[in-house]
DNA sequence: CTGAATCCCTGCCGATACTG
DNA sequence: CAGTATCGGCAGGGATTCAG
C-alpha cells in the first residue's frame, strides 16, 4: 500500500535525521541545494557556465537584462557555494573568468531533473 | 572537449527554444518547477504528502511552526501547480483531505534530486 | 573591464485576530 | 476544523553611480 521508492542509495526519508525536520534547516540537503539556486537568474547563469568556462562580460553579454549588482551578487552566492571558481588574469585590462567547479557541473543532473518536470504535460 | 551529457531524451538544451531564454522566463520548464516549489515551507509540504493523504490539522501537526496563512498559501499554490487535490468531506466538523496529484508524486526524483547534490559532500 | 556601494521599491513571511 | 483578513518587518532585486 506504500509506494516508498525501492532502490535510492543515498536515501531521501527514514534513515537520515536530516529528513526529519519539522521547519526549515538549512544544513537540510534540499535546502542546501535549493539555497545555491535561490534568487532570480542564478539558473541561468549555472546553465551559462555548464557551456564552457565565461568572463564577467561574455556573461553580461549572453545575459544582458541582468545588472550588474545582481550578475556580482549571483556569481559570490555560486562561489561561496563551491559552484564557480572566479580566476583573475593579469595584464591589462584585467579580466576574470568565471567556471563550474567539479561540483558545479554536478548541477547539470540537477537542472535537468527540473527541467524535466516542468516540461512534462501539466 | 565539450562536455555535452550523451544520453538524455527529454534535453535540457539545444533544440528546444526554451533553452535559450536570456532571462528568466516562466514557460521555462525549469522555471515552472521552481515555482512550483518556490517559498518556504514548500518541500516540507509536498514531502509531509509524499507519505499518503493528510488533513489540514495532520499537517499543522506535522509542522507546528508553520503559521496557518502560510499552510493555506502553500496548499493554494501546490494545488493551482497541478501538485495537490483538495477534497472536502461533508459533515461536522468539517473535515478536508490534501493528496498529491500522478504529477505531484512525480516531484519525488526531483527532490531526491536536490536531497543527494545538497547531500554529497561539497 | 570588473565589479562594489547606494537607494528605493516591492513582495514574502510571520503574528495576530476573526469567520463559516 | 479549516481557513481568511490585516498589518508590519525584512530581504531580494532593479537602476544608477562610483571605484580598482
């Protein structure tokens, strides 16, 4: 009469504590995740750099209603979350290019799980 | 070089013209499906519905801290995303029951999918 | 070129009180 | 029991300006 799923190793309920939460936490892997993501253009900015390494214009340019205070604010949120690395290059003028972590392109799964569902008939 | 996942019918880029979106758009799948969840409390809705059919007070239970405003959001936001059903029973005290929808249940990858990239070591 | 700082405005969420 | 109405605080995000 249950339809507890069968065969996932890392285990969403029962065994963990962290799904036994009863408010929000935010060592909760769900939360965890979804705080990486929060904030509007953060998964456009992800699916960006899943094409390939980008400098802060090349961002700018494909994303070019985001301003600037949010494109900063988006790629320190990613950063902090281990997701891009930031790399300044010398010389003049000073440019910096932004790339996925190992970690990072393991969002790929991610995005496409929720891709997935909302391209699904509602 | 590129590192373009092989095998994946549903697609998350490329062909489908809602891939190129340069900002946030809501017939974006992934931006449907982040909707759906979006705000606090959601997931611990749908995954407290997960587990079976609940009562408005089974879930106030279930999460004490969450003001009723907000449950009745919730449940109102779930429902108008196609994620839950809400059936009144007739008789004193009224009485209401939430289940999830097919396409409610079908959230389950998609947490999962959260749970194990928040929940591999970063 | 690559940002950080500021200002303002809006929307979310929590608490409380009230109704069918 | 199952909600809605109202209000206030606070954080998120957009536009603009300034800086290394």
């Amino acid at each position: 009469m249950t339809h507890r799923t069968v065969g996932h190793p890392p285990g969403l309920p029962d065994h963990d504590p962290r799904a036994r939460v009863d408010a929000p936490a935010p060592d909760c892997p769900v939360e965890i995740t979804l705080a990486a993501l929060r904030g509007r253009w953060t998964t456009l900015v992800v699916r960006e750099l899943l094409g390939g390494e980008r400098g802060y214009g090349e961002l700018r340019e494909a994303l070019p209603r985001l301003s600037d205070k949010v494109l900063s604010e988006r790629l320190a949120q990613l950063a902090e979350a281990g997701v891009v690395t930031r790399t300044r290059h010398p010389g003049w003028p000073p440019t910096v290019r932004y790339a996925l972590t190992p970690r990072g392109r393991e969002l790929g799964p991610v995005l496409q799980a929720l891709w997935d569902w909302g391209a699904a008939a509602g």
